[in-house]
C-alpha cells in the first residue's frame, strides 16, 4: 500500500505551472478539524530571496498541510533555499514565510519543524547519542527526558546499536540516519529533510522510506528533496517542482502530466492486431500519432506506442474505444508520466537533476 | 527500524520544554565539555592553576616571613641576611590581601586567559561557522542570540574559572593568614571589587570573543588578532606613552583599560597604579564601553544576516 493510497491529497486544483502568475499552491491532508481551526502547517507567500545580484527565489506561494511532498529540480532551482527557509535559517528578502501562522525566523516556530540539514559537519569528537543527546537538551528537555528521547530516535533510525562511536568513525548512511535522529527528537508535526536517502544502501533506504511513510501516517508534514527520483516516486507521488527559483508545478505527478499540454503524452499498448488497433486510434480526436514499435528479441512484436495530447481525455476515449471493440489489451504503460519524464519536459533536457 | 507501524510512539510525556534560555544553558554545559576535551586547554589551565598557586603560597611565605622571622637574619649562601629581605623580590607584587594582590593576580592570569579565549573563540564559536554546524543548532527552538548566550556562558566560565574564582580563593586566604574578623569585615568592598572586576571582564572579554570569532573563524587568524590586541598594542601604548608623554596613549592597551577598571571596582588609589603614569579611571570605562558597544553592533549586524547559507 502506498502512501498516496492511505493519504487523502487535496483538490486537484491547486496546480500550477510555470509561468503562470503565483499561487503555486497548496496539498493535502492533515486532521480536518485542525484544516479548519488552524493557519497552514508551512505557508510561503510571495516569498523572493537575493544573494547579493542572484536570485535564488522568485515570489514563491507555497502551502503545505500535511502528508509528504517530494521538492524536486535541478541544482541551483532553490530547493535547499526554500527548504532552509522553511526553517528559519534564512530570512526572505520579499514576503513572508510562517509555521501555524508564526513567522518561521522566530524561534517559537522551530518547536513544530525538524530539520535535517543536508551538510553533516558534526562535532567529530562526540559520539552519536552525545551528539543526538545534547541536540535533545536544546529542545528544552530535562536531562532524564533528553536521555529517554534520544534513545527512542536512535532505536527508530537503527542507529541505537552503533551510537557509541564517535561520529568522525561514521559511514555517510550512519551520519544521514543521526542527522535524521535529531529532526525527529521533539515529534514535530513538519518534517523537513534535504537530501535524506543520500549515501544509504538499499535495504537502508528501504527502512527510511518505511520509516518516513509511517510518520505520514501518523500525520507528519514530511517535505522531502531528493535528487532520487525513483526512491522519491515510491514515497509519494505528490511533488514540487522548482525551476530558476521559482515554483514550476505543484501536484501529483499525474496531475502535472496533464498539464503539459505542449508534450503529447506517450503510452505503449501491446496487443495481437497491432495495425488494425493503430487505424482505430488515429480516429480518435486527441491521437496525434501511432508508432508500431519495431520488433525487439524477446519482447512481444505487437506493440503500438501512441502520442497524445490531453491524456485525462485521451484514457477515457481509448476505455470506450476498447469496450466497442472489444480489444484484447495486453500491456498499457504510459511512458513519460514518471518524475523523471515530467522534470525532462518543464526543465528541458534529460530530467536530470 | 524493523518495526516501523511502532514508530513515533513516545510515552506521553507531560512535562513542558523549557524555554530558549534553558537551551542556552545547555548549550553552555556543551560548549564546555567539547573544550575541555582537548588537551592543549588541559595544558593551558594547569598553566593557570601554576600562576594561582605561585600567588597562593606566595602569600602564604609573606606573611609567614613577615611574623614568623621578621627579626631574624638567616645565612643565605653564607652570607647573614635578614629574612624579610628575602621576600623583597615579591613587593612589586604585593601579596599583602590588598586591592593590588588581586589586581596583579587577575594581570598576571591574563596571559594565559588571552590565549585559552583565543582557542575558545575558534573551537566554539569558529568552528560553527567554518565547518557549517550552525544549522543543527539554529534548527532548534533557540533563537540567534540564545545561541550567542549559551556560547557566551560558556565564554563567561572560563573567564571566571581563571580569574575571579581563584581571585576570591585569595581574599579568603589572605582573611585567614591576617585577623579573618576584622580581615572580612573590613575588606568586604575587595570581594565586591574582584566580582566587579570579573564581570567587567566576562562582559568585555565574552563580547570580544564573540565579535573576533564570528568575524575570522579560524583559530590561527584569531589567534594572531588577539596576540595583536594583547601584545602587540600595550608594546605601541608603551612606546607611544613614552615618545608622546601622553598617557592616553594606554588606551589603546584593551587589557589594561580592563586593569583600570578592575582597579576602579576594588577602589584602589590611582596614584599608586604601575606602571604609571595611567589615564583616569573614567577614561578606561569609556574605553572599555566603547569596545563593547562596537562589539555588540558588530554581533547585532551579524545576527540580523546570519544565514545558513552552504
């Protein structure tokens, strides 16, 4: 079960893309009772930011109330800008950026926010649960309660084991898992985390995407950047995409998909009777073309791949095409709906970030 | 990490956090121990404690000549010498309990305190900053100043440590070598003048830190600007005095403005203030302020623009 299928995702209509004036907008889920009582969990408004004659951001709107989105772009978009921002770790030179309504700069914001930076410049003389321990006493925890959380977090990251070591004997997957053990210290309701699942192998990468699910579950806000798109898709499907500091889409990946009515959508379909199905779908309106694939060793001949535009109306017409025809579909991928695609068509290139 | 659906589940905790300034006390205690984990500052304390044992047994061996064989001649290398003469070497100390005992002690202490400032400036404080820490700090529920508080507490201690805890060990010494009835009574105003003088220099000194920390970071380059401050300007001051006959000239000399001050805390005579001559007393004052206020709005600047930028 996906985090998408448990989390209720706000209305499709807060996606906007690039180029599009402000109001970039707005997601998903957080108990309904607090939606209505309380100002958003993380909210940008017309947020720009300079560095000196650069401009890292560019009259972001952002809001966030819950659930996780992955923040996604190539480097230099202002992701790590945004999310320091988020954090009260730089203040904007345009707008205003607020946590339940208080401004993000204050102090009294960070007890709702953790924060896993990307840069892992300990104190290399400590030990991992010294280090996570003293984090926990500037959380404002008496001793006996510092000692008690941080044994927690460090049983939550797999670290409790190994939290002895001093931190400069730490591989870079251990240091990620401390980092991430001193975000989660004070439960905050939004979790911040810049470049988590760099350097973890797999089967640690499994266990954090486990672990980050599991927060959302319970209600977290988690905002993820991450270069890793695929380990990015696994998690959720909800994403922002930033380009030249500024917001480019807001949405599920679907939903940005549909918007990019510039790129017809690609989809493959195996089926037996290739050639007849292709004259059958170069009828309908929204088909701009129908490749038949040349043959590839092992895989099946009969394969068509279509380029489309509006894909919401292109399924719903290809569904009805199917039934009337009663078409023995075998295989139905859309190949361009992944991050990776979408990121490709708004940032140009690859869709390497 | 096996059981994540177990996750989160903290044993409800029904304690509220303390406030920022609580963290800064934390930050303080932590600050100290990553300090004290290196030997050199091992070194340079015990280098402090010898400066405050010198002073301790000193006067202890004063007062001890002084009513034990102040008429006695002893044979040093043969030749008949009177005891008391003996301990001449110390007067320019004066181990006596007066205000100048302290003054010289906390002087004397300066030494080795520049340094051990120097080195805490760029472990606590520089380091943040070089080695891009501030964001694991700054991302806790502790604003830019609480986070220069803790720093400065634990500036503070080290200050203290040094110079006003050992400086009271000696007043209370120096109660129990004389009359200690009449001693404690009577000098009462010494032990508020050496609290006094230490604050002075745990305001200055923290303020200072801070500034030249925030500032160069780096532990050579402070080190080479504090050895500037505390060695190289009194040698100019002295120079200058001497060509221009224009005491002023010393107040360009930090540490003995800092001397001035203390000295004016422990209501010393200003005539008998060596090396002389000296600038008023109130001069000193504005001097030190002076330092302080630029030292503050250099913090203040720095802080409405410290941003973790990487």
């Amino acid at each position: 079960m996906t985090v998408e299928q448990r989390i209720p995702r706000g209305p499709a209509g807060n996606l906007q893309l690039l180029g599009e004036p402000n109001a970039s907008a707005a997601q998903s889920v957080a108990p309904p009772q607090r939606a209505t009582l309380e100002p958003p969990l993380l909210l940008f408004e017309h947020v720009s930011k300079w560095y000196g004659p650069v401009l890292a951001l560019n009259q972001v709107t952002l809001e966030l109330t819950g659930g996780i989105t992955g923040l996604v772009g190539a480097n230099g978009a202002g992701k790590s800008t945004l999310l320091r921002m988020a954090n009260g770790q730089i203040q904007p030179t345009m707008g205003r950026v607020t946590i339940r309504g208080v401004e993000a700069w204050d102090w009294r914001a960070r007890r709702l926010v953790g924060y896993c930076p990307d840069v892992d410049a300990f104190y290399e003389d400590l030990s991992g649960r010294r280090f996570v321990w003293t984090m926990a006493r500037l959380c404002g925890y008496t001793r006996r309660e510092a000692t008690r959380r941080t044994e927690a977090v460090l049983e939550r990251v797999g670290m409790a084991h190994r939290a002895e070591r001093k931190l400069r004997g730490y591989s870079k997957g251990m240091r990620q898992r401390i980092k991430l053990a001193q975000a989660l210290l004070h439960d905050p309701e939004l979790l911040i985390l810049d470049e988590p699942l760099s350097g973890i192998d797999p089967i640690g990468r499994q266990e954090l995407l486990e672990l980050f699910q599991s927060l959302a579950v319970q209600g977290k806000c988690l905002l993820i950047s991450s270069h890793e798109l695929e380990a990015l898709e696994k998690l959720t499907n909800h994403v922002v995409i930033m380009a030249r500091g500024r917001i480019a889409a807001v949405g599920t990946l679907p939903q940005i998909r549909d918007l990019l009515d510039d790129y017809p959508l690609s989809v493959r379909i195996d089926v037996p009777q290739p050639r007849e199905v292709a004259q059958l779908l170069l009828n309908l309106p929204d088909v701009l073309a129908v490749d038949v694939a040349p043959p590839l060793p092992h895989e099946s001949p009969e394969t068509l791949v279509v380029k489309a535009t509006h894909p919401k109306r292109f399924y719903q017409q290809f569904g009805q095409l199917v039934v009337q025809h009663g078409l023995n579909i075998r295989r139905f991928e859309p190949l361009d709906e992944s991050a990776h695609a979408i990121l490709g068509y708004l940032l140009g290139g690859s869709g390497k970030t | 990490m096996a059981h994540t659906d177990t996750l989160l589940r903290y044993r409800p905790w029904r304690g509220v956090p303390h406030g920022p300034l609580y963290a800064s006390v934390a930050l303080a205690r932590a600050s100290l121990k990553l300090l004290l984990r290196r030997r050199l500052m091992w070194g340079l304390l015990a280098l402090a404690l010898l400066v405050f044992f010198f002073f301790f047994y000193a006067q202890y061996l004063v007062v001890w000549i002084e009513n034990q064989l102040a008429t006695d001649t002893i044979r040093f290398a043969g030749v008949p010498v009177n005891a008391k003469n003996l301990t001449r070497f110390l007067d320019r100390l004066a181990l006596n309990g007066s205000d100048h005992t302290f003054g010289n002690f906390i002087w004397y202490q300066g030494y080795v305190l520049v340094i051990v400032l120097a080195l805490a400036g760029s472990v606590l404080i520089g380091n943040d900053f070089f080695h891009g820490s501030l964001p694991f700090y700054l991302s806790k529920p502790i604003g830019r100043w609480h986070y220069l508080l803790g720093k400065s507490l634990a500036v503070g201690v080290l200050i203290n440590l040094l110079t006003t805890g050992p400086a009271i060990v000696l007043w209370v010494q120096a109660g129990l070598l004389y009359d200690w009835r009449s001693y404690y009574v009577n000098h009462l105003s010494l032990l508020v003048g050496i609290i006094g003088y230490g604050l002075v220099l745990t305001v200055t000194l923290s303020a200072l830190v801070m500034a030249t920390a925030v500032w160069l970071r780096r532990t050579v380059p402070l080190a080479m600007v504090w050895m500037a401050l505390f060695a190289l300007l009194p040698m100019l001051a002295n120079w200058l005095v001497e060509a221009t006959k224009d005491e002023r000239w010393r107040l360009i000399d930090l540490w003995n403005n800092l001397y001035l001050c203390g000295l004016s805390c422990l209501q010393t005579d200003h005539a008998t203030i060596r090396p002389s001559p000296q600038p008023d007393y109130w001069m000193a004052w504005v001097a030190v302020g002076g330092g302080v206020l630029v030292c503050g709005m250099y913090l203040r600047r720095r802080i409405q623009a410290v941003e973790i930028v990487a």
